[in-house]
C-alpha cells in the first residue's frame, strides 16, 4: 500500500488517532509546543503565544473522527483557557485566527456553545481593529518584537493569510459585509507585494503606516533577503485557497495556484520541503511542518482547481509520504510529526516536532478521508 491509495491514508489517520487516544489522559499541559525527552510536559508552554489553539484544535478533529467523549472534554478544557487571552488581553496580535479558529470556532460548530460564538466575534472584531486602511493591510506584530522595534505599526507577514477565514466567519455570523471587505482588502495588498512574479512569496512586508507606502521586504524567516521560506509559501497556498472557498474571488484561486504551482516545481523529487527554497545547496536543512501545512491547502485547492488538480494530488502523496516516514507513533514520544523547523531554526537547521505540524497534517488527512469541512 502507498500514498494516493486511500486505504493508506484511512491507517495513516487512524494510527495517528490510537496514539493519541493511549495518551488522551497522560498529556497534562494545555499547550504544549515542542517535547524534550520525548515529553510535551517537560518544556514550559509558552501560554497564549500564537500557537495556543493547535493543541486544542487537535482535541475538537479527534473528537470529530472517533466521537470518543475523553477528547471532547480535554477539546472543552482547552478551548476554555484560551478564550482567557481575550479577558487578560495577552499575546492578541493578527494571530488571533491561528489561535480561536481551531478552537472557539469550531468549538461553536461542534457543540452550538453560544459563548465560545461570543468569544469567537471578540476576537473577530480585535482582528479587524488591526487593519490599516491606508496601507490595506492587516497590522502583524506589535511592539516588543525585537528585529523591528518602531516599525511594528507597518509591519504584514504572509502567515497573516490564514487569519482571515476569522473575518469570513464573522462576517456570515454578523450579517456584516465589512469583515470581508478588510479581509480582501488585505488580501489584494498581499497579492500586490507579497507574491513574486515566480509566484514565490515574501515572509514581511513593512508599509509605512501613514501612507502605505512600501518601505522594504526583509529576510523574516526566510534563509536571506529575497528567499522563499517554504512555511511562508504555504501559509500562502492555504490561506489564498481559503480566501478562494470564502468568497469566490477567481484571483485568489489563481494566486494560491501560482504560489502551488512555484512550491511543486521547487519540490524537485523531495518528499520534505527544504526550509527555504533558496538555502543554499550544500545545506540539508528541511521542514515537516511547512510539507503539513502545504498537503492540507494543496487539498482545499485542489476542490477548485479542475486541469491542475492531477499535479496537486501527485504532490500532497509524496508529502504525506514524507510526513509518514517522519512519524513517531510510538508513545514514549508524545508528538507524532518529528523534524520541523520553528522560527528560530532557519540558519541553524535545528530540527524539533513542533505542536502546528501534528495539527495540519492531522487536518489534511481528515479532509482527505473523513468528509472534514474547514472553516
Ligand atoms: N507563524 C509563525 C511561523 O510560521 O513560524
């Protein structure tokens, strides 16, 4: 049996699935990132940072695919502690849909619970504050960033794409066009220059906030100025083809099959997606996670993508192939997806299981083979 064959996958998710149902009680923290020894509890979480919800996001998809109520507690557990970002108004920047998307929100859908709706418009409205109607973009970071002290009011990044589906959902939940209008306002602004003529994408982009004027386009994450971190190129793919499935807009589709198509022709023949499509050769540094990330909004495109959905599907098998061969279903190791690349890693290679890979390749998966809907 192989990748592309769904028997493959159906055993991929549901040894995925047993491990953490072995480990649903052992697991203490509520936000667990990265182990060390093989443990989640053994590292401190870093509580409310922007990769809150991923933990709790993993709770509500298990429940989804195997109903058993010992997730659907721990999905609550979590989910409750998260919506206390918002009371205590800590680490609230554009993250906020990475952080309430795959949780209150799908808590909502799940269970109907009106307070995590509440909570979930809260941050909705936070996101939308952050929107500069000069530039047209969508504010990232706030002060307190180290690399870009008194420019954070410009700032953009292109993982930013994915908070948008927040606005979407908002807006359908509060009959109000203007969540959509921010969110594509951001959108045409990330198109116009984030994207590159080779369909590769920037990390940041800094505006000035007064006039959105744009004044530079810096490494970030990237492996150097002008380089193509491949996480960046597929929070691109993920976000445009969801901004796609949330508004029908044909440039969407057509940006998040430019960024696909740059990111498989880079792919080569690998099966892990390199750090940065620009590292240079002699260095083997490699990403699961971006391949996660990459393999679920390859899967959401190619729903629309008709005469290039063959090139999509070859590429999301040889990275759930790769995600497979970097498994750990053992549980001595409590995180599944092992060698993923965190910021701080890009010039260095440090290799770690990282909370957000589990969650993606959990989720491309799902929406591979158990008819999931995202949001
Ligand atoms: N959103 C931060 C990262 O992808 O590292």
């Amino acid at each position: 049996m192989s990748c592309g064959q769904k028997e493959w996958e159906q055993q991929f998710l549901k040894k995925i699935y047993e491990k953490r149902l072995k480990t649903v009680d052992s697991v203490k923290s509520l936000y667990p990132y990265t182990t060390k020894n093989g443990r989640y509890d053994a590292v401190s979480p870093a509580r409310f940072n922007w990769t809150c919800g991923f933990w709790g996001g993993i709770q509500w998809l298990l429940y989804e695919y195997g109903k058993d109520e010992r997730f659907l507690q721990r999905a609550k557990v979590c989910t409750d502690d998260v919506a206390k970002a918002l009371s205590e108004f800590l680490a609230l920047s554009h993250d906020l849909g990475f952080q309430f998307l795959p949780t209150t929100v799908k808590g909502y859908a799940m269970t109907g619970n009106e307070r995590y709706k509440t909570v979930s418009l809260y941050a909705a409205n936070l996101l939308a504050g952050r929107f500069n109607p000069n530039g047209r973009f969508i504010r990232a970071w706030d002060e307190g960033n180290g690399a870009y002290q008194g420019l954070t009011s410009g700032l953009a990044i292109i993982d930013c794409m994915m908070n948008l589906p927040l606005l979407y959902w908002a807006g359908r939940e509060m009959e109000d066009t203007r969540f959509a209008q921010i969110a594509n306002a951001h959108a045409d602004t990330v198109i116009k220059e984030f994207v590159r003529k080779d369909g590769s994408v920037n990390h940041i982009v800094i505006f000035n906030p007064e006039t959105g004027e744009v004044i530079d386009k810096p490494q970030g994450q990237g492996y150097a100025k002008g380089s193509s971190w491949t996480r960046g190129q597929a929070w691109a793919i993920y976000g445009f083809a969801d901004a796609y499935k949330n508004t029908g807009k044909k440039e969407y589709l057509d940006t998040a099959l430019k960024v696909a198509k740059y990111f498989i022709g880079e792919m080569e023949e690998r099966l892990i997606p390199p750090i940065d499509f620009k590292q240079p050769p002699e260095v083997d540094y490699c990403d699961t996670t971006a391949g996660a990330i990459a393999a679920a909004g390859m899967t959401i495109l190619k729903e629309y993508a008709e005469s290039d959905a063959e090139i999509l599907e070859k590429m999301i098998c040889r990275l759930l192939e790769g995600a497979y061969r970097n498994c750990s279903f053992d549980t001595e190791e409590d995180s599944v997806l092992q060698n993923g690349s965190e910021m701080y890693h890009t010039k260095t290679g440090i290799k770690m299981p990282i909370i957000y890979g589990d969650y993606y390749l959990i989720e491309a998966l799902m929406l591979r083979n158990s008819g999931l809907s995202i949001i």
